[in-house]
C-alpha cells in the first residue's frame, strides 16, 4: 500500500487504489449516479456486474452509566441466583460487563470498514460518535448500492448488530441487510460457507487465513484489544485494523466464490 495515495478526514480513512477499467473508475462517483447520468446522456450501457462490497464492524461494551437502570436490574439478576463469595460475585460481574460489546443492547460501534472488491477501493469510518458512523455507512449504501454483500460472520453478527444499532439510535436504514442463513446471494457469509452448519468447528478469520494462507489481518492488534484501544484513544489504529479484517475477508472470499456462485 503507498502511503501517498492516504486521504484522511476526521473518522474517516480511504485508500482510493482502483484498476484501470471503467467500472472501477465510475465506483467513484456512485454507481447510481453514473447510470442516472449515462441515462440523461442517451447512452447505451452494458450491463453492469453487481458490486461486491466487504463489510466488518468493530464494537465495544458501554460503560455501566450509560446503560437504562432497570435493563442492568435484569441482566444482572442472575447474579443475585448463583452461590459464591462477594469476591466471586463481583469477578462474575465484571466478566458480564467485559461482554457488553458483543451484544448491541449492551454495546456500541466505534468503526465500520467497507471494501469494494473489484475496485480495492477501502473505507474505514470510526470514531466517539457512533451516530456519525451509522448515518455514514447508510448513505454509502445508498449512493453505491452494491449488489452482493461479502462479510466474516455478518449474518450472525455484523448486519444483526448495525440494524440494532441503528433502531435503538432512531437511525433509518438506507437498504435492506440481507441476513438469509445457507445462501451465498445477496449475502456471502464467508464464515457461514467455511463451517456451515457446524457452529463448534474452529472459525476464526485467523484461523482460515491460516488455513488458505492469507497474512494474519492480527499482525498489529485483535478484537480483545479494541476495547482498550478505544478507551485510550487509538481510533484510527481500530479503522486501519477494521480494514485488515475487510482486506483478509476479500482475499478468502475471492478464493471461494468460484466453488459457492452468487448468480
């Protein structure tokens, strides 16, 4: 990657590497716009492929003041049920709140990264202002509207937890997230595809890099480590490595797509 060719913004990171072909080129002023245009022109379009886009979210647990009291009355009455010591019931509460950023009611996003596959072209929006970031992606999909939607356990995790997300924060959704388990169009689930229905086989995204031998997307930092990167600060040490997940994510995608056809 060229370091020259980083544009940055506040939240936003963008490398904006595209092949020399039409299609990549007209990705850049929205796909919707180029066919609005070409329209108005009285051209003659060929049809033009579905975009693939590669979606990752990071999140993390919000803090104990900003959660409803009575939703922390319920989570934490199962506690309240156990045996144990004072020591032993606190140590099962902070493993309950170190938790709340798997869980959407409990959690939030602090960065969504975006790959368009085709093109390469990668966009990371991160930041403290999770509404930013949620108002950001849903007008991509709205200026872009790709056509098959590429994620590492998105149907499970990623799209069920922006959609959340976005309903608790009042936020409309542009278009819809395909989340349909056990088909590959409009959504492939890379993860979904690797393990099936075997939710206990091995599945981490390092895992299978490991695996088809694609670079480890965890070189610099992994997903236990947001939490604190957040907290101290390193927002876009978290959207570089958001986009090292989308990155590794296109890379076994591109490896499968020909066993698993989305057309």
């Amino acid at each position: 990657m060229n370091p020259a060719s980083l544009k940055q913004e506040p939240g936003v990171i963008r490398f904006d590497h595209v092949v020399e072909s039409g299609l990549s080129q007209r990705t850049h002023i929205s796909r919707k716009l180029w066919v609005a245009m070409a329209g108005r022109a009285g051209l003659m379009l060929k049809p033009v492929p579905k975009m693939a886009l590669v979606v990752d979210i990071e999140t993390v647990g919000r803090s104990v003041d900003e959660i409803p009291d009575r939703a922390l009355e319920i989570l934490f009455r199962s506690l309240g049920r156990m045996e144990g010591s004072e020591e032993e019931m606190e140590a099962r509460r902070r493993e309950m709140i170190e938790r709340f950023g798997l869980d959407p009611t409990t959690g939030r996003i602090v960065c969504i990264g975006l790959l368009e596959v085709e093109s390469t072209r990668k966009e990371a929006y991160y930041g403290t202002d999770e509404k930013v970031l949620l108002r950001s992606f849903w007008e991509y999909l709205d200026r872009n509207r790709p056509g098959l939607f590429v994620t590492f356990n998105g149907k499970s995790f990623d799209f069920p937890y922006i959609n959340m997300r976005s309903a608790i924060l009042e936020i409309s959704p542009s278009i819809p997230l395909p989340t349909r388990r056990y088909s590959t169009s409009p959504h492939f689930d890379v993860r979904e595809v690797l393990a099936g229905d075997d939710r206990h086989r091995r599945g981490t995204l390092d895992y299978f890099c490991a695996v088809f031998g694609i670079p480890s997307p965890k070189a610099e930092l992994d997903g236990s480590q947001i939490d604190e990167a957040f907290r101290n600060g390193r927002h876009q040490e978290i959207g570089r490595y958001c986009l090292a997940d989308c990155q590794a994510t296109a890379a076994l995608y591109e490896r499968l797509k020909a066993f698993y056809p989305t057309s």
